[in-house]
C-alpha cells in the first residue's frame, strides 16, 4: 500500500536502546517495523495475541520516555484489518501476508 502511494519506507531501519545493565550492555531494545522518512515517522505493527501486545506496548511506552521526539504509531490487529477492509484486499489469510485485492478497478500483475 505504501509503495502503491508513493510513500518511501524502510524496513526496521533504526534500534533503540531503551535499557543497559551497570556495565552498559544492551538489556532491551525496539526496532519498530517501519519507518516512513517524508513524516519522519516511525510505525509498529501488531497482529499478535494479547500477551505479546501487552509486552510490546510497554515497549513503545518506553521509547516515548526515552526518545520523546520520536513520533511513533501503533497500529493493532483491528487497525491493520480495518486498513486491509479500507483498500479493497480480502483478508482471509491477509495475517499471514497473502493479501488479494477485490476492489473495484483492480489491476492484475
């Protein structure tokens, strides 16, 4: 969808550290899914079950307090489904990656 508007991505570009142990290794760190450099934006997606957003979540809660000029967004398993309802792709395996586009106008490949 990115490509199809022209938005430039990248894939996991950036790791952030968000704690080191008191001889200054990494404990934790978060490298969000993507980044989109034109809104300077970072975005995580998560389709998982409860308990790994649960993690994740608190994740994103300490990148904001760490690095709070990073402009991060969240989109959730609705989210993502609601965009793949939005733009006219069928998602009966759409979690998995293998999305088919019904809209109207589609174009085959």
């Amino acid at each position: 969808m990115l490509d199809f508007y022209g938005i430039e991505w990248r894939y996991e570009p950036d790791t952030f550290v968000l704690s080191r142990n008191e001889i200054g290794e990494v404990t934790e760190a978060f490298s969000p899914d993507f980044y989109l450099p034109q809104f300077d934006r970072y975005v995580e997606i998560t389709t998982a079950r409860q308990k790994y957003i649960t993690r994740k979540n608190g994740k994103v809660r300490r990148l904001r307090e760490c690095f709070p000029h990073i402009d991060i967004v969240v989109l959730c398993q609705r989210d993502y489904r609601n965009l793949l309802s939005k733009y006219g792709f069928d998602d009966a395996s759409g979690l998995d990656g293998d999305l088919t586009h019904t809209g109207a106008g589609a174009e085959s490949h």
